[in-house]
C-alpha cells in the first residue's frame, strides 16, 4: 500500500474492504462467459435476465479486504500495488486476520480466491463463490481475501473494519525501491504509535557484495 493507506490504517486502527464492483477487474463477481452462455441457453429469457442481474446487483453488497499469500515477496506486486512512492506492506497471518475481525458486527468470511480460465464454468451458485475467484491472468497475485457482505444501502465505495492493529500485524515491510530515509520515518511512525512490530526494509534489489 502507498504510505497514506499505511497510515490511515495505523491511525485509524482499521483494515479498509474495497466494494466488489469498485475493483479495477470489471469480472470481479460476475458470471463466466461459459456460465452467461449456459444460462442463456438452459434458463427461460425472463428467469435467465433475473439471476445475472441479481449476481451483478449483489456485487455493490460485497466488501473485500485483498492479502497475498505467496510465502516470499513478489517484485512484481511491489510494482503493481506500489505505484507512487513510500511504498510498505505489512505482514500477517490467515489466523490473526480471522481473530482480527472476528468481533465485527456481521459475519467475514476468509477464502482463498480461486484463478481459472474464465472460458469455463465451474458452477456459481452463491455470492460468496463469486467473490473468491478470478480469471488465471491474475494468479500471480495469490490472494486470500476477507469477504463481508452488507445490504445496507450506502454511496461509498468502500468501508474500514475497525481491528486490533497490535495482533494483526506481525511485521512492516518497507518497499525495495524506497530510499533510505522511508524506512527511518516508517521507524518513526512505528515508535510515535507504540506498534510492537519490527520494521524492515525489503532486500529484494540489493546489490550483494
């Protein structure tokens, strides 16, 4: 995340969930191509109108909160997610970000997201199936995702999770094109909130010696 996202999280001692349809990929929640064509085809017009409308409504109620998995870092997500500079991740697990936001209001569902090639049909049968798959052009981005679902009518295009930022975190990594003084200030900030967790900066393009 850029440092604005960093310290609005620290700040606020929240997690921010992105509303599905507000997601940069437009199939975020949506039928595949098979599955349109499928329904199309086997479903009376009328009846097939209905359940593709409810599926693409019913994005604009789903919230997601987007980790990656992968057990090293990846220069290619620094690059895409790291746009700008001050850029930091910050380090979990699946089990403290279940305890995490186990104590909000509704229920949050973690899942890892699902990647296939979006010309099949794998079967959607709930909404919570379509929030935790993607087309395979995104699997390098091996995501689990924090998925709450609110009707609540509301125009935003999002929602912060309030959470305890002491447990969730077990680390902040600090970007591999960030120059030094970053991590210092990120040192900073650490200590100015009284975070338990070690700053490091990430390695990745070190030149070694």
């Amino acid at each position: 995340m850029d440092f604005a996202r960093f310290m609005q999280m620290i700040e606020s001692r929240t997690i921010w969930f992105s509303r599905l349809d507000k997601l940069e990929d437009p199939l975020e929640g949506a039928h595949t191509d098979a599955e349109l064509a499928g329904i199309r085809k086997h479903v009376e017009q009328k009846r097939a109108k209905q359940l593709i409308s409810l599926f693409r409504s019913a994005r604009k109620d789903a919230y997601v909160s987007c980790w990656r998995a992968g057990k090293t870092e990846s220069l290619a997500m620094w690059d895409l997610y790291g746009k700008g500079s001050g850029i930091v991740a910050v380090k979990s697990t699946a089990g403290l970000l279940k305890e995490a936001v186990k104590s909000y209001e509704e229920a949050v569902f973690i899942s890892e997201v699902r990647y296939f090639d979006w010309n099949e049909a794998p079967g959607l049968d709930n909404v919570l199936v379509a929030c935790s798959r993607k087309d395979l052009s995104y699997q390098h981005e091996e995501e689990v995702r924090a998925v709450l679902i609110d009707s609540a009518p509301r125009q935003k295009v999002g929602m912060a999770v309030s959470v305890d930022i002491d447990n969730l975190i077990t680390e902040i990594i600090v970007g591999p094109r960030e120059k030094e003084w970053v991590a210092r200030l990120v040192e900073k900030i650490k200590k100015r909130y009284d975070l338990p967790q070690s700053v490091l900066a990430s390695d990745r393009l070190k030149p070694r010696r």
